[in-house]
C-alpha cells in the first residue's frame, strides 16, 4: 500500500464528526422545513446542505441565525480537528478579542508542543484565558455579539 495513511484502525473522532455533522444539518433543515411550509431534504449531508444554502438568506434573517453559524463554525473545527489532529497546530480564528479596545483576534492554541497539558485560548494582541476560565469567556462573547447585533 502506498500513502501515508493507514486504512488499518477506525477514526473514531472521524466517525463522532460525520454523526455531528448530518444531525446538525437535519435539525436545522427540519426547522427550516416547519417554518416555510416545505419538504425536508432526505437524510444525507449533500441533499442537507444543499436545502441549507439555498434558504441561506432566509435563514440568516431569523433570529437563531447566531446559533446556526455558531454550530456550524463548530462542526468546521470538530471535522478539521478529526481530519488533523495536530495538537500543535493553532485552530481556526474564532472571534474579535473581547478586551475592552482590544483590536486582537481570539484563537484556541494547544500548548502541548511547550510541555503544558492544558489548553488556552488566546488573543492575538498578548490576553489568554485558561480551560477554567472559558465559560466566562464564552459569556463575554455572547454579550459581545449581541452588542454588536443591536
């Protein structure tokens, strides 16, 4: 066999993000199928997804918009996590520091290439926050979206 890749073990976490992926799409399409009258695509992530974007706009106006992109944005680190598991790696940018005048971007870094355990997330202008500290954190980021959406 040629490749890198081995073909001898089940990805566990390959198989938990494919799971997450069509049932995040099922619900959202379900909703989306109950409030405009219409018929649910089948259960398939391509039929899914394709139901999903053309009622994008839509979908964008109402007022769980911030929760779709939120569980989308979710799946898109869980499923490149699950295809990349590089625990050195820095994952994608998540949001707009939420430190007053801060102009840094917010991104969950592995600091196990440095001999540390645990993970942080951090801004790009120098704040961090350590695992204990990321609810409050997530509730600062609400505050600060819903800021910005009013």
């Amino acid at each position: 066999m040629s490749g890198s890749r081995r073909r001898d073990h089940l990805n566990f976490s390959v198989l938990d993000a494919r799971y997450n992926i069509l049932a995040t799409l099922e619900s959202w399409s379900e909703m989306v199928a109950e409030k405009l009258s219409t018929a649910a695509p089948e259960r398939s992530a391509p039929q899914l997804a394709r139901f999903l974007a053309r009622h994008l706009q839509w979908l964008a106006s109402q007022p769980p918009a911030a929760d779709f992109a939120d569980e989308i944005e979710g799946l898109v680190a869980e499923l490149r996590s699950a295809v990349d598991p590089d625990p050195t790696s820095l994952h994608t940018l998540i949001r707009t520091c939420v430190v007053e005048n801060c102009g840094g971007t917010i991104s969950a870094l592995s600091k196990s290439s440095r001999n540390a355990r645990s993970r942080n997330i951090e801004c790009s202008a120098g704040h961090s926050w350590e695992m204990h500290e990321w609810l409050n954190l997530r509730q600062l980021m609400e505050q600060q979206r819903k800021g910005a959406d009013a």
